[in-house]
C-alpha cells in the first residue's frame, strides 16, 4: 500500500466517524421512565385480587389432600398431590401472564404520553430517570 492510499483511509475513516459522532450528538437524549414494580405489584387492587384467588386455591387443594391423606395409599397421594401442585401452578402461571400483558400495555401508554425513551426496573436505577409508577398504578385500576 503506498503512502498515499494509507492517507486517503485514514482521512476517510477520520471524516467517516466525525459524521457518525455528529448526527449521535445531534439527536436529542431520551429520557429514562422507571417504575417500582414491587410497588405495582403489592398496591394494585386487580393484583392484590388475584394473589388472594391463589391463596384461596392454595388453601383449598390443601385441604382437599390433607382430607383424603387417610383413605389414600402413599403412591395415590403423592399422585393426587402432584395434580394439585400442578393444577395451582397453571392458576398462577395464568394470573402472572394476565399482570405481564396488562403492566406492558400501560408501560407502553405511559411511556408513549411522557415521550419516554425507555422504562426500567426501579431496582436497577441508582439515580436520575423520571419515576412512573404512579401513572401505572392509576391506569391499572
């Protein structure tokens, strides 16, 4: 390569970046929403709701295994007990994909009505953002 190829490259590569940096600086910052999920999840009336029919099922499916404990053979129980652990595992997979669409849907409306670039988990914020979670409780009631 002669000397004035290497020269050409470098200057292209030189005004190919500046360009690039300048349109990335030129774009205006995005500004970060964050929510405290944890918050959502323990004062939200629907959620609250939901966490109480789990816990009822819970208590009932217990109940219904501790009665037939007796009459059972060990195998039977151990499949009777497999069934309801299995049957309060779909309740509550359905119940968490029922909050996981509804709390996207509102992430999605607030962030769109405070033109925000993004939203994240309050947990993984050490400082600035702007916090939403109120928005998202409002909206979820």
């Amino acid at each position: 390569m002669n000397k004035w190829t290497r020269w050409s490259a470098l200057l292209l590569t030189v005004v190919f970046a500046a360009v690039l940096l300048t349109g990335c600086a030129a774009e205006k910052p995005s500004t970060i929403g964050i929510v405290d999920m944890q918050k959502v999840m323990t004062e939200n009336p629907k959620i609250k709701q939901m966490q109480e029919q789990l816990n009822a099922k819970a208590k009932e499916l217990t109940e219904n295994l501790e009665k037939e404990r007796a009459t059972l053979k060990p195998e039977e129980f151990q499949q009777k007990e497999q069934a309801a652990y299995a049957e309060f595992m779909k309740m509550k997979q359905e119940f968490e994909a029922q909050i996981e669409t509804q709390t996207k849907k509102v992430l999605e409306e607030v962030a769109k009505e405070k033109k925000l670039g993004a939203v994240i988990y309050k947990n993984g914020m050490a400082w600035g953002g702007v916090d939403v979670t109120e928005e998202v409780l409002k909206k979820l009631q």
